[in-house]
C-alpha cells in the first residue's frame, strides 16, 4: 500500500535491501536503552515499526554473530548448583554488613543504620550513622583484610559515634 510516498505492509514501513537494515539490527540490538536481548525480543522491536523479508533471519544471523553477546552470555544452563558458604570455626572471623538507607533524621542528624552481624555467633552490632559515613564504610572494608580492616572500623566508630 502507498501512503504519503512511502512504501507500507500492515502499517509497517518497507526497508529496502542496503545498510539502512544493519543500522536498524544495530540499534535495535544493542543500541539505546534495550543493550543485547536475544534474537527474539530484537525481532518484536523490530517488527512493531519495520517489515523485509527474511527479517526473522537476518536478526537470528546478527544476534549469534554479536560479540559482545558471545563474551557476556553463558550458554551452559544450569550454572551449577549453590554452594552454602563455609561454617565459621570462631567468632567475628566471617561478617556480614548490611546498611539500612532512607530513614526519618533524628534529633543528631542521622538517618541511616549501620549492621554487622558475626555469623558464627550471630551476635549484631547496629550503628545509627549519616549517609557520608556509610562512604567512609565502603570505601575502608573492601581492602585486601577486612576482618583486621572492620575491627578498627568498629572502633575508630565508636569513637566518632561519642563525639555526636
């Protein structure tokens, strides 16, 4: 069907033979906010606006030749079985931390929760402190010795917890 000097099929604009097609599988593909979906998810993008034949084909060709796909995608399913994490053999030697984000402000200021749980003895501690803080948290337990790096945390914590 004619309309308005393009070429249509079911509402669908024509693409002719050329490099038009292989932008359009570019950026329906990886290009936007969509970031390499399968063959299927680009072909429904795809076909919601634009009609050639053989599309099913050229978009299943384009998507197992991608290789941003081939680096990224497993193609072993299942990935294995969970593993449980190791039984701690002593207290405080296995952590875990948790922040809690988004609260009311006390009367002090601080609107977010600090938690470390020992998982051997399940015993918490729970530190009320400001989001900037929580930075400073981040930053110092991701080092190559977090057990020794959390302990003067905590401490050097405690100290700061006083001057508030």
């Amino acid at each position: 069907m004619l309309n308005d000097g393009y070429l249509f099929r079911a509402n669908r604009l024509c693409i002719p033979v050329g490099s038009v097609r292989l932008l359009l599988l570019q950026e329906a593909h990886g290009g936007g906010l969509m970031g390499h979906f399968g063959a299927t998810k680009t072909l429904d993008v795809l076909a919601n606006h634009f009609f050639w034949p053989q599309m099913r084909r050229d978009v299943q060709r384009f998507v197992s030749r991608c290789t941003t796909c081939q680096k990224a995608k497993s193609h072993l399913n299942p990935h294995g079985l969970y593993m449980p994490l190791p039984v701690p053999s002593i207290p405080w030697a296995d952590i875990s931390m948790d922040f809690v984000l988004g609260l009311p402000r006390t009367k002090r200021g601080r609107d977010s929760v600090f938690v470390v749980v020992d998982r051997f003895s399940k015993m918490h501690i729970s530190y009320h402190v400001i989001k900037v803080m929580l930075l400073f948290i981040l930053l110092t337990s991701f080092s190559k010795r977090l057990y020794a790096c959390m302990v003067c945390l905590l401490l050097l914590f405690q100290i700061v917890m006083r001057s508030f």
